[in-house]
C-alpha cells in the first residue's frame, strides 16, 4: 500500500488523506496536521510562521487553512499523508 501511495502526487495524497479523515471524524489526524504546520512551514523556508505558541493556536488554525496552497508546505506534510493513508485507507476499503 505505501508503495502505491508513493506514486501518487502531494496534492493527491493530501486530498485523499483529508477526505478519509474527514469521513472518519478524525479529529486526531487534523489535530497532527495542525501540529506539524510549523516545523513543514520551516522547512519550506517560512521560518516566521514556524514561531506558533499555544497563546495563537487560533491563529495557526487559520494560518493552516491558507497553508494549503503553498506547494513546499505540502510537499513538508507528504509523509504525514503517506502514513496516515497507510494506517487507516486499507482498513476502509475492507470495511
């Protein structure tokens, strides 16, 4: 299966991981993406953004939602997306 998920592009990754997530009411995986923004953000070279704190959670939520199309960011997140469709897309599909 990662195998598979290895050749799809970033953007297909993170399509189908969000769409899974969002048919499981998988909070959890959000709550992971949420906390993985700033150290993707810093390795896409957005060092600024990588500086969240607890106090601007609300802020990073909305900052993450407009991270969405910066392709260096999501190409940071890949591997959440490839571990998390490897974890829980085979489950589905035999559910």
């Amino acid at each position: 299966m990662a195998s598979d998920l290895d050749r799809l592009t970033t953007e297909e990754l993170r399509d189908r991981a969000v769409a899974l997530a969002r048919h499981r009411w998988d909070v959890r995986f959000f709550w992971r993406l949420l906390t993985y923004l700033p150290a993707a953000e810093a390795g896409a070279g957005r060092l600024e953004a990588s500086d969240a704190t607890v106090a601007q959670a609300s802020g990073l939520f909305h900052e993450a939602l407009a991270s969405e199309d910066d392709p260096q960011v999501q190409e940071a997140l890949r591997p959440l997306y490839i571990d998390y469709l490897s974890n829980y897309e085979e489950g589905e599909a035999a559910g």
